[in-house]
C-alpha cells in the first residue's frame, strides 16, 4: 500500500484527472463515454462536493466524485459514485482510500444512498465497491452502446448507517 495525500479536487487538477479519465476510457470497461470532457462540462455534471484526488508526491494517483442522480427533490440524499485510478496504482490502495474518503464526505453531506453502474468486465472496480460495503442490486442488460456493442451495467448501491436511519 502507498502513502497518497488525499484532498478535494480544484480546477486546477483538472489536466491529471482528465488524463486518468482519459486512460479509464480507453480500456473500454470503465464507462460508455468516449471522448474526455472540458472541465466546464464535467463540473456541471458533478456536485459541488464530495471531489477528491489522491496524489503520492506531485502525482496525480487517482480521483472519486458524486454526481446527482436526479433533481427531483426526494432523491436529494441520492449519487452516483465516479471513481478513476492510474492503472500504475491499481491494487496498492488508492481505491480504497479515495472510496473511504469519498464515503465519509457523502455522509457529511447528507448522502444516504451511493450507487455506482459498473462493466461486468470491470472486476476491480466491482471488488471495490464490495469491499466498502456496496452490494449488487441488479443488471441493466443492454443499458447503451460502446463502440457499437450493446452492454450490460451491473448495479451497485451502498446504504448509510448514519444518514437516513430514522
């Protein structure tokens, strides 16, 4: 495991988390877009908060963020998890790390449910998820197409203790 420096995202880090974004869409398992976003564009997109980056020196390591699942009201305490790690730093923590992080701000911030769409292909990000107590709900069988196949998302969902108990 490596000792990264975990902080919220700023604009300028942009460059490093669209170059992992970019390196996550290449392998074509990790989500069904397929060009990298102008920061103004991926900023409107995600929330305001619950942005990290993991950084081991002055390297970017890996980042995590929270998008809403809806603007109706009651799905307030509801987002949908984004997390990218450098494949050099696949497997030593980083992940981890970031998802733990990223858990405890979406709690902070009164997020009772996080779910993420996952590749069936994509068992790293699925063992993950389910190391940090995410279980499977489902499938979405042929949800959209990648390169002009149609794919399978596997659904992910985590449960707050803390958040939406009562």
């Amino acid at each position: 495991m490596i000792e990264i420096e975990l902080k919220a995202m700023l604009p300028e880090d942009w460059p490093s988390v669209s170059k992992i974004y970019a390196e996550g869409m290449s392998t074509g398992y990790a989500t069904f877009e397929r060009q990298t976003p102008t920061y103004e564009a991926w900023s409107a997109n995600h929330l305001e908060h619950c942005r990290l980056v993991a950084f081991l020196g002055e390297k970017c390591m890996g980042w995590a963020a929270l998008s809403p699942v809806s603007k109706r009201a009651v799905y307030c305490g509801v987002a949908e998890v984004s997390i990218y790690i450098l494949q050099d730093a696949q497997g030593k923590g980083v992940g981890s790390k970031l998802m733990q992080a990223l858990i405890s701000e979406s709690e902070e911030n009164g997020f009772w449910t996080l779910q993420s769409g996952i590749f069936p292909e994509n068992k790293g990000s699925i063992r993950l998820h389910e190391k940090m107590g995410f279980r499977y709900i489902g499938k979405r069988e042929r949800i959209a197409q990648r390169d002009g196949i149609w794919k399978d998302n596997l659904l992910f969902e985590r449960r707050s203790k803390i958040v939406g108990v009562n």
